[in-house]
C-alpha cells in the first residue's frame, strides 16, 4: 500500500503525460511538446536542464547517456524547440511560415560534421582537427531533429497536425483517431469536465 501511496504521490508532484498520438511516429513532435503546460499554471520541461536534455536525447537515441551536455547546448535544443512550434502552428493555422523559423531549422539540419577540417598553426603545421565530441554528439541531434520537423511538416501526415484543444495544455498532435482533438485522455476528461461546468453556470444564470 505504501508502495502505491508514494507512486500516487510522486505522479502529483510530476504529473507525466503519455505521449500525444504521432510522437512516438516523429520524434521531432515529441520534442516540440517536451514543455508542456499542466493545470495550475503548473510547467514542466523536459530540456530544462544540461542532464534532462541529455537524458531525454539518450530516451530517443540520438546521444549517448553522459554525453557531457552543457547549459549552452539545453539552451541551443531549447531554441530549436521553439522554432519547431512556430513552424507547426503556422502550418495549423494557415499562415506564412516565419523567416526565422525557416532558417533556424534549415541552419539545424545541414549541421552534420561531415568532415574533420584542415587547419594549419605553428606546432603542428598542417592537421586536421574535429570539433570536440559533445559538439559533433549536439549537432548531430540538432540535425536529425530538424530533418524529421521538415518531413513531419510536408509529409502526408502534415494534414493530421493539430494542437491539443483542452488548456492550458500546448502540446501538438497527429489526429490519427478521426476527430479526436486532445493529446491526452486526461486532456479529453479536463475539456469535458470544462463543457459541464460552463453549461452548469450558464443553467443557473439563466
Ligand atoms: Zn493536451
């Protein structure tokens, strides 16, 4: 029983939402909803730190676990995160996708180190020098991101993106399941609950 009364309670203070439908399908969907708003002007961000973005890269194979992630390269995923979701909700509403946006993800996707470069300096003369491993692990990760938000937001299933209609919550979406329009269950519970509630007040008002 104590067992359960601590999972219960850990779940309260870190409530974790299964992935919306078409995360696991995209990863770049899950990492634009790896911030999420929760009731209770509650915020939770999977990338906040320098280890849970090292962790939640090694959770969808793109880095090693301990890769040595810095303040900075949490920061760069960060940024990447928000150009993404510029370009999905510019993409579910219809509207121009923004420059920035474009060129940050084009900037992302053609990252890959292909090749260790030629330099020249007083000790070594001529030698070929790789950017340093966290570095090349980084980019790598920041590339095959933005390649799979290209291919997310002009591929067939472009036309399923949607944005979970239950606030607070801002995560995206594939609508797999007809209209199904909540990332969530608990989503789907909150917005029904909210329905009821607003009919309710507007009986007694009447
Ligand atoms: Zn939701």
């Amino acid at each position: 029983m104590r067992t359960v009364w601590e999972a219960a309670g850990a779940e309260a203070v870190q409530p974790a939402l299964p992935p919306a439908p078409g995360a696991e399908q995209y990863v770049a969907l899950d990492f634009a909803d790896s911030a999420v708003a929760l009731p209770g002007g509650q915020f939770t961000d999977a990338l906040g730190t320098p280890a849970a973005a090292n962790r939640w890269l090694t959770e969808h194979g793109l880095a090693p676990a301990h890769a040595g992630l810095q303040a900075m390269c949490a920061a760069q995923l960060r940024a990447l995160r928000e150009q993404v979701r510029t370009l999905l909700a510019s993409r579910i509403d219809g509207h121009p996708a923004p420059p920035a946006a474009l060129q940050a993800v084009n900037d992302a996707m053609t990252r890959v180190p292909t090749a260790s470069l030629l330099r020249w300096d007083d000790v070594h003369g001529l030698h070929r020098a790789a950017a340093h491993p966290t570095t090349q692990i980084l980019d790598h990760a920041l590339a095959a991101l933005a390649a799979d938000a290209a291919e997310l937001l002009t591929g067939p299933d472009a036309e399923q993106l949607s944005a979970c209609g239950s606030p607070p919550c801002n995560r995206y979406l594939l609508r797999t399941h007809g209209r199904r329009q909540w990332c969530s269950v608990r989503c789907g519970d909150r917005a029904r609950a909210a329905r009821a509630y607003a009919r309710r007040s507007q009986l007694k008002g009447a």
